[in-house]
C-alpha cells in the first residue's frame, strides 16, 4: 500500500506508467484511489494505491525487480509517500 501527497504532477505520470509497466506479467490486483476519506487524525496523503499479490513472496520479486527499481527514483521526486507492505502467513 502507498498513500501519496503528489507534488509533481508529471513526474507523477511518468512514475505512474514506468510502475504499472513493472507489473506486466505480475499475477496481483491494482486498487487505486486518488481521494481519500480522513475519518481521524492527521491526512497521510491525497492518494492510496493498494496492490494484493497472490503471497508475499510475489510482492518482494515485484519490489525488488529491475523493472520496478528503476521506478523508485520517479516516485520519489514526484510525491511525498509511505509504502507499506503487509506480510500474511503465507511467507
């Protein structure tokens, strides 16, 4: 999961295409939402992507994957983030 303050919004673009393009061949479903609802306490962002990867195993190949890499610098200049994964059992 990543909730996101974007503060560029065409590198945002360009992050956006190289991630989903780091996903091709990569069995998981994208969720992405660009509002958010702020129930309590201070907003983390205006944007939630959440991706489910079939085990947890599978997220860490798609993280740490040369595709995806290269993706991480784009993301990093276009918005202020915290990327969360959240390990099940199935290890």
């Amino acid at each position: 999961m990543s909730v996101m303050q974007k503060h560029d919004l065409e590198k945002y673009a360009e992050y956006s295409a190289q991630g989903f393009v780091s996903l091709n061949g990569i069995e998981c479903e994208v969720i992405v939402g660009e509002g958010i609802e702020l129930l309590e306490g201070a907003p983390p962002g205006s944007s939630v992507v959440i991706i489910r990867f079939p085990d947890n195993d599978a997220a860490m190949r798609w993280y740490r994957s040369e595709a995806y890499q290269k993706a991480i610098p784009m993301r990093h200049a276009a918005a202020d983030t915290a990327f969360v994964l959240h390990f099940t059992d199935n290890k």
